[in-house]
C-alpha cells in the first residue's frame, strides 16, 4: 500500500496562508446592509417607471 507523507498537509495549506496574508483592501468598504438597500430602492424604481412611464 501506498505511504502516507507526514508533513504534506501542512505544505499544502501553507501557499493559503501567505496569500490571505498578502491579500490587500484597496477597493470601497460598504456596509452589506447598504448594498441590500440599494437594491430594493433600484428595484421600485423601476417597478414604479413600468407603471408611470408604460412603453
């Protein structure tokens, strides 16, 4: 039967943590709540132009 490596897992998972470690914030920070808000005021906005502006 094949042998198992002792250390593999740890080499394997080693690349995920230097690149969470070196992952940088350079975009907007938006509350989800926000983007949540957006949405729905976008969405009966053009629910409310179907109704006010018919094609």
């Amino acid at each position: 039967m094949a042998e198992q490596k002792k250390g593999s897992g740890f080499q394997s998972a080693a690349g995920l943590i230097r690149y969470f470690d070196e992952e940088e914030d350079l975009g907007p920070v938006m509350d989800p709540k926000l983007v949540l808000y957006i949405a729905i005021i976008f969405g009966v906005t053009i629910e409310l132009l179907k109704v006010f502006w018919p094609i």
